[in-house]
C-alpha cells in the first residue's frame, strides 16, 4: 500500500508555477440542453421547457395557448414569468396523441 507521507528521495520536484488542472474549455453560446427526466419532477414548466417536451418549437407553444380551439392548458404568470402545469400539458399531450 502507498503511503501519502511517505517521502520519495528521487522525486523531481514541480515547479510551482505549472498548474495540475488543464484549463477549462471555453463557453458555448449554446444553452444547455434539457434533462427530460429531470424536467418531469418539477410541477410547472417554462414555455421552453414545454416546446421541449412537446417536440415543437416555443412558437408553436405560445401559437398553441393563444388558440382557444387547441385545449391547450392555461399559462399562469409567476412574478413576470409564463408557466405551465405540469399534469396539465400530460394531459394535453395524452390526448393529442391518442
């Protein structure tokens, strides 16, 4: 077994300027994609989340509530924000598809 204080009489010693990370690629200006799984544990989604989900484009979503032909689920506002329930757009979709 090593032991970590034991001290090793033919190291070469690092210099102290050389870093033992490599450095960090450089940001995307693409967002992150969505975790599907993860988004099914929240109760309310973002209109992009919903896009997502759906398979359709964020358009299509906000074309989708502003029709009151499509049953598409009313959007509630949360402090300036768009969002929809959860067991509401499963149902949605449940019966879209079927």
């Amino acid at each position: 077994m090593n032991d970590p204080t034991t001290v090793i009489a033919h190291a070469q010693p690092v210099p102290a300027a050389r870093d033992s990370h490599a450095p960090p690629a450089p940001s995307s200006r693409k967002p992150a994609l969505l975790d599907a799984a993860e988004l099914q544990q929240r109760l309310f989604w973002t209109v992009a989340e919903t896009a997502f989900l759906l398979r359709v484009g964020v358009r299509t979503v906000w074309r989708l509530m502003a029709d009151p032909q499509s049953k598409f689920p009313k959007a509630r506002q949360v402090r300036g924000r768009t969002l929809l329930a959860r067991d509401e757009v499963l149902r949605f979709m449940r019966g879209a598809s079927g």
